[in-house]
C-alpha cells in the first residue's frame, strides 16, 4: 500500500488575510498519513493565531505516531488528546490577551492506516471520499443551519441563502472542552479524501469536484485545479484543501 499526500491554500479573492491553516505529513514508508486544515475565526490576528496552533499542536503530537502503526484505541485517544490539547492553548491564549477574546478555529484531521481512516473535526471544515462510486461527504457541519437542516426547519436547497449560514455551534477554543467528532471510513485503491475549509465548500458545487480533479492529473495538480476553480468563481473565503490519495 502507498499513500501520498499534498495540499495548499489560498487567501481567495476577498479576504485581506488568510486565516486558515494546514498541514500533512506520511510516514517514511508511504503506509499512513495524515492531514489537517483549520480556519480560524476573531478577527485578523486571532483567527491566523488560533488555526496556526491548532495545525501545530495537533502535528506535533500526531506525526511521529504515524510513522508506525499503533493499534485503532491508540489511534482514537491519541486524535482526542491532540485536539483536546490544541484547544486547551487557544483558549490559554484568549484568556491571556483581551484582543483574542473572541477568537477559536475549526479544524478536520484525517489518520489513514491500512484501509481504515479515522476523521475527526470540530466546526465546519469538511472532509470527503472520492472513490468510484462518486464524493461522499464524511463530516457533518457544527452549525446552527446543520441543527435546522437536521430537524426540518430548512431543507439543504435553502441552507446556502440563510443570513447566519456560517455561525457555529463548536469550535476550538469556545469552551473549556473539546468534543471533536469521529468516524471511520474504508479506503480502496484510487480513493482520495479531501479535506477543506468552507472558502471551497461556498465556492464550488459538490457535483463538479470529481470533474475537476481528474485522476489522471498528479495530485498536486487535483489540489491545485480545486484551488483556481474556486478563485474562479470568486471564492468569499480563504480556500484550503489537502488531499491524500490511497495510490495502490
């Protein structure tokens, strides 16, 4: 088994910063990986700060475990613990400095092992699969439109025109404990998953990615394509998206 990995992000064609963060990291023999992106929130300085030490902290703590292959409970408490850890400094940090009172930041990591690969994300940061039966999406949305969506108040078609689409209901550093959720999903040969901030979700319509990113293209290159497709179409937000491929 081979995995690869690759990623980049874009201030978009609005923003004046950009206050997402991401990161990847495989392991020496190409049979794990793992990837992150966070866009942060509160303002200029906080939400860059807030997103970079999410991405930081939860590297730090995950990468060297993946260079070896720990058993699924390790896996599971070790994801927790990070998060669980980055939240902790975010919420240090707006304690500490009143001008970062209201900052926080989503986040959406992915740990492939073997066929199996555990997502975890807090906010609206998404991650998806990209296999030969279409993209799925394997997150569900920590936002008030979600809740509505999910009790009937509003359908999906009406979501996109709601005022408060994007107001949260979680994110790291908004309370004292962080409360990520987790799923796994079965990887196949060819399969990608895509994480992302919401500057790509609001940009492009799910029904064009697997058009875009064309699997003959490298990998880096189906990142890229996602990326200008989104400047394109005149993404409001900044646009971030890692991708890690299961090669063979």
């Amino acid at each position: 088994m081979t995995l690869i990995a690759t990623g980049m992000t874009d201030i978009g064609t609005r923003r004046v910063s950009n206050q997402d963060a991401i990161a990847w990291h495989v392991s020496p023999d190409g049979t794990r990986a793992m990837g992150i992106v966070a866009d942060g929130m509160g303002g200029y300085k906080g939400g860059e700060i807030a997103s970079q030490v999410a991405v930081n902290v939860i590297t730090q703590t995950l990468a060297p475990l993946v260079n070896q292959p720990v058993p699924d409970d390790v896996q599971v408490a070790a994801v927790r613990e990070a998060i669980d850890d980055a939240n902790e400094q975010i919420h240090a940090l707006r304690e500490e400095d009143a001008a970062l009172g209201s900052m926080g930041t989503t986040v959406v990591v992915s740990w492939v092992q073997g066929d199996s690969a555990l997502i975890a994300h807090i906010g609206d940061s998404r991650c998806y699969q990209l296999s030969d039966d279409g993209l799925t999406r394997k997150t569900r949305d920590d936002t008030v439109v979600q809740n509505m969506i999910d009790d009937g108040s509003i359908t999906e078609a009406e979501a996109p025109r709601m005022p408060f689409r994007n107001v949260l209901t979680q994110a790291l550093g908004s309370t004292e404990k962080a409360e990520p959720s987790l799923t796994r999903v079965r990887m196949q040969r060819g399969d990608r998953l895509i994480l992302c901030s919401d500057g790509l979700t609001d940009a492009v319509p799910e029904t064009d990615w697997p058009h875009v990113m064309n699997s003959g293209q490298p990998l880096r290159q189906q990142a890229q394509s996602l990326v200008n497709i989104s400047l394109d179409n005149q993404a409001a937000d900044n646009v971030s998206v890692v991708l890690i491929l299961k090669e063979s």
